[in-house]
C-alpha cells in the first residue's frame, strides 16, 4: 500500500487556540486523515492564540489539500497559508553559473578578460583541442531533451521537461562534479535536433541525451555520434544498461548462476530495453526473450521497425512466440522497463527456481514488488522505498566524470562494461545479499569508481589522452590537466 513521501509535502501555517490540548488536537486531525507529520514548530505565541507551521507528507496532491482542509474545521483553527515544499525547491529553479576565477581588481579583469583573454583565444585558434583545457569544456556535459518522452509524464514538451533537467543538471555537480546544463530545444524533428547539437557542441566535452521518444532517439544517438568529437551518451538507455548489469552481477552472485545459463526476458523494447538486451549480450546469456507490446518479439512478426528488426534477429534463439506470460515460464531473469501491473505473481511462480525479477516501470512497477517476493528470490525496482532501487544516478554521474578526465572523443560498450562492473564492485562480498545487490545512491564511492573504470577503459582503447598534460598542446607552458573539481 502506498504511504505518504516526501514528494508531497506541503506545511500548513494555522492559528490555534493556546489550550495545551491544541498541540496533540492537530497533530491527531493529521494522523487520522492518513497525513505523516515530521515538523511542528510554534512560530507566534500570544495570550489568545499561537501561530503553528505543521510539516506533513501526504498520499498526493489532492491528499495534500485534504490534510490542510481538515486542520481547517477543527474548533477555533484558521488556516493561514499551505505551502507545497516540492513547489517551493524549484522556485527560481535548482542551478545557478559560479565563477571559479577571482575578479576583485583590474589585475584580476585583465587575466581572466580582456586583454588577456585574447592570448588565450589565439592558443586556441592555433590548437582547437586546448579547448578541453582552458575553457568550461573541459568540465561541461550538455543535457539536452525534446521533451518528447519524460519518466512518468510522457511528451509534455521542453518547457515542462526542463525541471527534471535541472534536477539532472544538479545531480552531474553533487555526485561527480561536472558541470551541466539544460538543453531544452522547442522541436521534435529528428534533423533540427541533431542540427541544434552539432551547433552547440564546440562549448561541451559531452552531450547527455535525455528522454526523447523512441525510436527517434536511436537514430539522433547514432548520427551524432559521428558527427562530433565528444561522447554521446543517452541516459535512458544506456545509463539504464548500465546500472541493471551491474545489479544482476550481483544478483547472479546471491542466487549462485552463472549469466551463461540463464534465460532472461526483458520486457519493453524502447529505448532502454533496447540497450539493456545489447549490452546483456556481451554477457552471452543462454538466451534473451525480447516482449513488447504485441507479445514476444521474433523475427516471424513482420515488423517494420529497425530497432525492432535488429533485436528479433539478435535474440529469442528457439523462436518462442506468444504473451509475456509464455516468456517468462521457465526463464530466470525478469527485467521490465515497460508499463505498471503487466506481471502477475502466478508468472512469477512459473519461473524457474531463485527467480529474478527487476521490475523498473516508473512510478508503478510491472508488477507490485511484495507480490513478486512471494515466489523471487531477489526483487528490484526502480523506487526508494523498496531495497535494491536501480537508479541512472549511479552511472551518469561517474561515467561523464571518466569521459572528461580522459580527454575522450567517444563511448564504447567496453567503457559501459566497466561503469557496470566498477558499481557491481562497490558492494562487496562482505555486503551483498538478496535485498542488497547495488550500492545506495549516495554512496560517496560510487561516482569515483565509475569515473576510474571509464577513464582506464578510455585510455585503454587509445581514445582518451593518457598524458597528463595532453600531447601536441600549443601552450608554451606546462599546465597540470587532473584539476580538482
């Protein structure tokens, strides 16, 4: 059942009589109507009256309205002003431009702007590459969307997307540093957004592609990719990717299989189903059952799309057909990056025994996570509140901290590999067990092993600059590169 969370926390600012039974009569309005309380402060208190501000989480928004209007008929109570928290962190919105250089002075203007600024960009007229070097390039990802296919929201628009790319924005600088920025473009033609990309590439040492519908975005992915000299990395499938091998390393370690035995069947084949089976393949598990929306993916269905065409040839080796229900009888592996409720706990139990099931739908799973423990061994989703949350900030972070210290023109399989095993690593032997099979997104080791694995794994295919101070740099003198960030 769900219970009231922080995403619908509002504080309710009431006036009360000054009995001493006013405290416990609001705080038990709350709690009958199902609110959770986590603040109660007295801000006024006078002869006649105390002004209260009640912080409470609620079910939803609607929920949210209910709690206040209930403070509201207690005897003697007003209701001064509800406030809703989430509305009130994004006022202004979450990120902000910091200078890193002093300009206290004209020595200080003079340096970091004109005149000097000239000589720098004559170095790098010279030299294009000692951009990566000297200017925010060095440290800047692009996080760039059409707003077309946001978690949960669908194709609301750039506008209305651009809160979740703040918030990815700020998640770049909290867990690894980098500086990013929205990139919020008001088309959903796949030409004008590569186009726009390409324009604006010569500022970014990477561009992080974020929720743009498929199957346009394997073709912007894949195109721009060739055209620029920096990674191109879409977060929702790949970042998914890598977090999900990650977890069922682990996982595999728990239940004692090896990878190679195992059928799994991965349900929804957008764009992080997509990427999930091809990185999975790397693995050469004893088989991959694709299902979509039309049931199980095989190369007799006639479909038109590419994406799909190329999925059916690569997996499904005994060309089963039929529902998900079909896919799964028999398989060991469930991961769903589909739609809520499609997986019944009697699916379930026709898996073959110590089941996995990653159900990742958001906000709702495929299937409820305590109906899935019933029969699995181990469960994941993609939420807080249940153990083993598979969440994207345990690879973005740290696979772009890596691409930017290694100088890297582009991002491999091999580089994805070793983000998804570097996080499988951070939880030991010691650690692991079923309900603890990838790190906490705050572990502060994460986003540095990541970045190490990637930045190795760069250099390692001669695509990074494994000199410190970059080979062939015009400068005419010696500048350290590992600038602490």
């Amino acid at each position: 059942m769900p219970v009231p969370g922080p995403g619908y926390s509002i504080t309710v600012r009431v006036e009360a009589p000054p009995s001493t039974t006013a405290a416990g009569d609001l705080t038990s309005a709350i709690g009958r109507a199902g609110g959770v309380i986590t603040a109660f402060d007295v801000v006024e208190s006078h002869a006649d009256r105390i002004v209260v501000d009640i912080t409470c989480n609620a079910l939803s928004a609607d929920h949210a309205n209910d709690l206040a209007e209930v403070l509201g008929t207690l005897p003697g109570v007003r209701v001064r002003k509800i406030s809703d928290r989430t509305f009130l962190v994004h006022l202004g919105g979450k990120i902000e431009v910091n200078s890193r250089v002093a300009l206290n002075n004209r020595d200080d203007l003079s340096r970091a702007y004109t005149p000097g600024v000239a000589r720098v960009c004559t170095a790098i007229a010279d030299n294009p590459e000692d951009a990566r070097r000297l200017t925010i390039k060095r440290n800047a990802v692009a996080v760039v969307t059409d707003g077309s296919a946001v978690l949960g929201l669908g194709n609301i628009g750039p506008a209305a997307a651009l809160p979740v790319m703040e918030g990815k924005a700020a998640l770049f600088k909290k867990f690894a540093g980098v500086n990013a920025w929205p990139v919020c473009l008001d088309t959903q033609d796949t030409e004008e957004i590569i186009r726009a990309v390409e324009l604006i590439a010569p500022v970014y040492g990477g561009i992080n592609l974020e929720d743009i519908a498929a199957p346009r975005c394997f073709e912007i992915e894949a195109r721009l990719r060739e055209k620029l000299n920096i990674p191109v990395f879409h977060d929702d499938q790949h970042g998914t990717a890598i977090v999900v091998l990650g977890a069922l390393r682990n996982a595999l370690r728990v239940v004692n299989k090896d990878i190679t035995d195992c059928r799994i069947v991965v349900c929804g084949v957008g764009a992080a189903g997509s990427a999930i089976i091809r990185l999975l393949q790397h693995k050469k598990p004893a088989d991959i059952i694709a299902v979509d929306i039309d049931g199980i993916v095989h190369t007799g269905r006639g479909d038109t799309d590419p994406n799909l065409q190329s999925i059916a040839a690569g997996t499904n080796k005994d060309g089963r057909t039929g529902t998900l229900s079909d896919a799964v009888r028999g398989a060991d592996v469930f991961i769903g990056v589909s739609a809520p409720n499609l997986l019944a706990a009697d699916d379930v139990a026709t898996m073959n025994t110590d089941a996995i099931v990653f159900a990742l739908a958001n906000p709702d799973p495929e299937i409820d996570p305590l109906e899935a423990q019933k029969h699995a061994t181990i469960v994941a989703t993609g939420r807080s509140d249940y153990p083993n949350q598979i969440n994207n900030v345990l690879a973005f972070p740290g696979v772009f901290r890596g691409l930017l210290d290694a100088h890297a023109h582009k991002i491999t399989d091999e580089m994805m590999i070793a983000a998804s095993n570097a996080i499988a690593d951070v939880v030991d032997g010691e650690r692991i067990n079923a309900s603890f099979i990838v790190p906490s997104v705050f572990d502060s080791a994460v986003a540095p092993a990541v970045a190490e694995a990637v930045k190795k794994a760069a250099i390692a295919s001669k695509d990074g600059d494994p000199e410190p101070n970059g080979g062939g740099t015009s400068l005419p003198w010696s500048m350290a590169d590992d600038v602490d960030y």
